[in-house]
C-alpha cells in the first residue's frame, strides 16, 4: 500500500486521535552522561508516551545529530513510543573532542549502553538511520538479550557494497568524473568522493540522497540549527580508521525482530546488501519506499511512523 504525505501537524492530530487509551505523555526531559574515553559529555532528550522499552534514535553523518528526526517524524512516533534523541560524541549537543582516539566502533557502541543504563532500560529498541545504521548493528550484535527489535533506515551493512553502487552510478551518468574517481583510487580501485571537487561533491551527494532538492534544503536547515552543524570530528577520524571498509558479518547475533526502511530514490546507499542482510535473519524485514530517498522519515513520515508503530505491536515491544 502506498501512503500519501500528510501535513505534519496533520498526521500528529491524527495519530493523537487515535490513541484514545493511550497514556499522557511524560514532560520532555533532557540529560546529559558521561563516558570514556575522554571522558566525553554526551547529550539527549527524552519524550514521549511512557514506556519500559524506549526507541533510542541512532543518527548518521558520522556527526549529523539527531536534529532532522526531532524536527521531522520524531514528535510523531511519540505519540505511541518513549522516543529518546540521542547526539553521539562529536555531534549535535554533544562534546566534540579533537582527538581521533577518542572515536571508533567499539567507544560509540560503548556509548549506547551507557546510555541505555543511564535511562535505566533493561531493553531498548534501536533506530539507526545511514551511519546510525551499522552503530545498531554492531550495538544489537553485541548485547542481542538487551535489544527488543531494530529498525534500519538508509542503512549500510555493507560500504564497499555502497561505494561500488556510487561508482557505478558515476560510470553510468559522468564518464569523465568516474574517469577521475579511478584515477585516484589507483590499481584498479575507484574513489567515487575524489570525482569532483567540494562543491560539485556536495551537489551530487544531495542529488543521490534527495529526490526533491527542497527536501535538501530542509534537512540543511534542520541540521544547522543553533549552530548544531556537523563540524567533521567524529566522521574524520572514523573515516580515518577504515569507515569505508565496513562490512557487518554477524547476523547470527541478531536474535531480535530487524525492519529495514529503504528509500528505492536512495542513491548513496545500495539497496541489495539491506535485501541480502534481512533474508539471512530469523526475524528479517524489509520495506521499501518507492519516492523516498537518503532520509525516508522526512519524504514519507506518514507511512514511517504507521510502520515503525507496526513494527512495535507486531514485536510486542509496544507492550511492555
């Protein structure tokens, strides 16, 4: 079935209306925890309808913030959920340490379960959106008894799988750019970010994310807000580490129901390696949304929030 966007401030009145049993939301509340390395100060907001089981919003970037889901389809969902917006180190409200030592995999992942102890959840549900995507993967993998159920959107299980698909794209649509990405990868190898310069970049990345370059603006607009823009720590230093290299390699870990939200107008990620992953699962879905892109819960919120409610009543994790 297909949803048609509805105004947001329509979709919240509806979605309250038919909540008629629902609890009265809890007051927003924010905190702040901290965490070695560094230790660093991180930041989140808590809302929502009560629940033992809250959804924790894992964004991307590396280093984007959690500002376009709050803004976006967040208030929405918590309608029915305990919604907690989380900026990672680096991002957003967050400390943004220099040092690259104080970023990698395990120190992020690290992070989370603070996080979830600090909220005093036994169980979470984890929404991880493009880089927040391999951080539930590898958070779910790690601790599967302390996941109730992941919900992936714009997700990259797979980066060499993604950065083929931009290569691919690029000999398909510019020659001579894709030309220049092999010229730089060297041996064989192509570099699909090294095919323009900064600004043409910047302009083909929001192309491949964005099928209405207003959408674009917005989410430009909501992520820059108060100053909160991504300042590049975090993404340097991963990217640094071997981001590009990341492959997830342990779906026998994840024991939990996993729903993946794809963007079929998505071009920065590759929709078969999400396909691929959902099917080995025991518990595997996936969704995809035929006119949405990079960011699904901003094309269609609507639809997005109906399906993430689905996903809770059908993993019972609504329930408790």
């Amino acid at each position: 079935m297909q949803y048609w966007v509805t105004p947001f401030l329509l979709v919240v009145a509806a979605l309250s209306a038919s909540s008629a049993a629902a609890h009265e939301a809890s007051p927003p509340r924010e905190g702040r925890f901290d965490n070695g390395p560094g230790p660093v100060s991180q930041w989140f907001r808590v809302a929502g309808e009560p629940s033992d089981t809250p959804i924790i919003f894992l964004h991307g970037g590396p280093g984007q913030g959690s500002q376009t889901f709050q803004a976006s389809v967040g208030p929405v969902i918590e309608q029915f959920a305990t919604v907690v917006y989380y900026d990672q180190r680096g991002s957003g409200r967050s400390q943004r340490p220099s040092d690259p030592d104080l970023y990698s995999l395990p120190i992020l992942v690290s992070d989370i379960d603070v996080l979830r102890d600090h909220l005093g959840a036994e169980r979470v549900i984890l929404l991880g959106h493009s880089f927040g995507s391999i951080l539930a993967l590898e958070y779910a993998a790690a601790h599967p008894e302390r996941v109730a159920g992941l919900i992936l959107t714009g997700a990259v299980p797979d980066m060499p799988a993604a950065m083929k698909a931009l290569c691919d794209r690029l000999r398909r649509e510019d020659p001579p750019a894709y030309a220049r990405a092999m010229a730089a990868g060297g041996d064989g190898e192509c570099q699909p970010f090294a095919a323009y310069d900064d600004a043409r970049r910047k302009q083909w990345i929001e192309a491949a994310m964005f099928p209405d370059p207003a959408t674009a603006r917005q989410v430009e607009q909501w992520d820059n807000a108060e100053g909160l823009g991504n300042s590049g720590e975090m993404g340097n230093a991963l990217f640094g580490k071997g981001l590009l290299e990341y492959r997830f390699d342990q779906p026998g870990r994840l024991t939990m129901p996993v729903l993946f939200i794809d963007g079929a107008l998505d071009h920065q990620t590759a929709e078969e390696p999400q396909q691929k992953l959902a099917a080995q699962l025991a518990n595997g879905a996936f969704l995809s949304y035929q006119r949405a892109g990079h960011f699904p819960f901003v094309d269609e919120p609507a639809r997005f929030a109906r399906d993430v409610r689905l996903f809770m009543e059908q993993s019972g994790a609504s329930d408790e």
